[in-house]
C-alpha cells in the first residue's frame, strides 16, 4: 500500500506531530508513505532523512496552481491513497484527483482532528463530496461529522497515538530552575497553542481562585499563537505576573510536562487533546473540561478530574483537590501511563489507519472506477 500524506502547516502543533508519526510508523511496517508540506514548515524539517518528500504550499483553499503541482505529482507517483491531514489538503487532494484524470484514481482519505462542524459554503460541500472516507480522531467528531451529513459508514474512528516509550524516556526538565519559580512551589502546567478554543483564559481565572487555597502554587502555559498579547494583560489585570507565566513555543516539552505537579486542559472544543497523551505518558494526573474528545482520554477519577467547560470555579476546586493530596497524583499518574500504554501507542494508531487505507483502496480498485460521492 502506497500512502501519500499531504499537511500544508507552515507551523508545529498536534496535528503535524500525528501527520509525522503516521508517516513514519507506516514506513516501520513495510509500506511506502510520501509527503506533501510547506516548504519553509516546521513539519518537513522534522522529516527523516530518506522520506520522499514533495514541497508545495497552496495560498489559498483554492489555489489552482498548487492542486496542478500536486496531479502532476500524482500521475508520477500513482499513490494507492492520498491521505490529507487539514482543510487545504482536503480541497488541494480534490482538485487534483480531477486535474489527474485516468491517473487519479487513488481514494481519498482526510483526518479530521477538530470538533468543528464542516464549512457550509459550495466549494466546501464539493470538496468534502470527493472524500472516501474520514478518519475522526474521537469518537466525538464522529458523531458531529454524522451529523454534518457524512454517511456513517464512510467516517471511522482513529484515536490519536504517541510514541510512549520515546516521551517517556525524554529528561526531566528543572521547571523551578528554568523559570526561576520558588523551590517548593507546586507547578501547574498547560501546553496548547495560544488559541480561544484552548480556554487559557479559564485557566488563568482559575489560578487566581487556586491561590486562594494554595498561595505558593505557580501556572506554566506553553505554547505560542495570537493570544500571548491578550493574556498577558489578562494576567496583568488578575496581578498574576509572580504566579502565572507564559513560555512561549518549547522544543522540550515532554521534559517541561515530568516537572509538572499536575496538567490541566482547558479547552472550550476539541478534537482529542494529544497534549493529554503527552501528560499521561510522563504520570501527570490530570484537570480537563469535557469539551470533545477528552473524556474518551482522561477516565475521571482514575487518571484524571473532568470539569465542566468554562466553570473556572470547577476546575479551581479540582487543582487544589489534586495539588492537596500527593497520594492521589501519584495513583492517577501512574494509571495513566498505564492507560495511555494499552490505548493510545502510536503502533496501535497506524495499523488501524493502514486498515482503513486497505478497505478504502480496495473498495475503489473492486469497483473499477471513482466510486459514488458520501454524503455531506
């Protein structure tokens, strides 16, 4: 089976480490896997050595020059299944199976990664009209891409997976050293792009009633995206400058996250969380919403607490239940490793992917021609 993967991301996030794994942990079992990225993105720099690798960048959803590079490198190449990975992928894949002609017939597969109902607009029923099938990274959007109009046959899901023994063999980074934090401070640490959907702004509401309870504890956010500015005057406005700090894009992350105290989530929508993953990966218990997937990841009261989305009063009580009581932290975090291991492994996701790409790809080669378009 022959994979050609497309992430058009110029950036590093969630969605371009699972394109990264995917890609490689298919090249592990044995089958062929290109990629299509953005020239100058983070994501074809990470690429292993030896990975076949195509440079385009489409500059807009429909940026007809790009999906012509793309069908001529199609009928080169002649993929079995063309997986795209965003929404530009998506309508660059579509354009070009019909660019190709003869020579695009390949079935067309589109992670879905966010629990966001799918564009309204014609192109965006066109294009998603050409997919064979989708892999939701929960279960909750599944159901949400059911209720789209998806056929509930052509939507399969795929929880997302990391590479534990990887995470949890990276070094254990001195958070209280590093950012110059109190030494017995306890930490509360996030990582998530700088995004509404990530709910950072609860969190910090959050801390602020935390210190009530626990006046030494300390909030570590990582990550970088268009709301630094507005929450850092957030935390300006709270007077939380000597307890709540924002680091900025890390390339250490797995190690930032070991000197955690405790991870808390708290996002308004999403898709799945792989962030979680990471915290269970290095025994971090867990504070989450239950927005989207997450509750398929955090099972409340073992591995972690889930709070309602956007009751920062619940998700205060939660940190300092946990942040209280060291016992607890230990027997969550160790159940979640042990849960992340069973349920969440990276070998896990890729052969239940590369099942998908076998069924879709042989039910369009049984058919002799483009099959019917889905629902949507």
């Amino acid at each position: 089976m022959f994979s050609l993967h497309i992430d058009t991301a110029r950036t590093w996030r969630g969605g371009q480490n699972q394109v990264l794994l995917t890609v490689n942990g298919l090249r592990a079992r044995g089958d062929r896997a290109a990629l299509v990225a953005h020239p100058n993105g983070e994501l074809r720099r990470r690429a292993a050595e030896g990975l076949e690798l195509v440079p385009i960048a489409p500059r807009t959803e429909m940026d007809l020059t790009a999906a012509w590079r793309l069908a001529r490198v199609v009928r080169r190449l002649r993929p079995d299944v063309v997986h795209a990975h965003d929404p530009h992928g998506v309508a660059m894949a579509a354009l070009a199976r019909s660019f190709a002609g003869p020579d695009g017939d390949f079935a067309l597969v589109v992670s879905r990664r966010v629990d966001f109902h799918l564009k309204g607009n014609s192109f965006s029923r066109w294009k998603y009209r050409q997919v064979d099938c989708f892999i939701a990274a929960s279960e909750a959007i599944r159901q949400m891409l059911v209720a789209d109009g998806v056929t509930p046959g052509d939507v399969v899901t795929v929880h997302e997976g990391i590479d534990v023994d990887r995470i949890a063999a990276a070094p254990r980074v001195n958070v209280h050293g590093e950012l110059w934090l109190p030494a017995d401070a306890p930490v509360v640490g996030n990582v998530a792009a700088l995004v509404p959907h990530k709910g950072q702004r609860h969190l910090i509401d959050a801390a602020a009633l935390v210190l009530r309870a626990v006046p030494d504890a300390r909030f570590v956010i990582v990550g970088e995206g268009e709301l630094h500015e507005a929450l850092e005057r957030h935390i300006h406005e709270r007077h939380l400058e000597k307890h709540v700090f924002l680091t900025g894009f890390r390339h250490d992350v797995p190690g930032l996250i070991k000197g955690f105290d405790l991870f808390v989530m708290s996002s308004v929508t999403e898709g799945l969380g792989t962030s979680l993953l990471d915290a269970m990966a290095c025994s971090r218990p867990i504070v989450a919403t239950t927005a989207g997937g997450m509750p398929e990841v955090v099972v409340d009261g073992e591995t972690g607490l889930l709070v309602p989305v956007r009751d920062d009063r619940a998700m205060a009580a939660a940190i300092v239940h946990l942040l209280q009581d060291r016992g607890l932290r230990e027997r969550m975090g160790a159940a979640g490793l042990a849960r992340v291991r069973e349920q969440f492994s990276v070998e896990r996701m890729v052969e239940q992917t590369a099942a998908v790409y076998a069924r879709v790809a042989g039910r369009r080669h049984a058919a002799g021609t483009a099959r019917p378009p889905a629902g949507v």
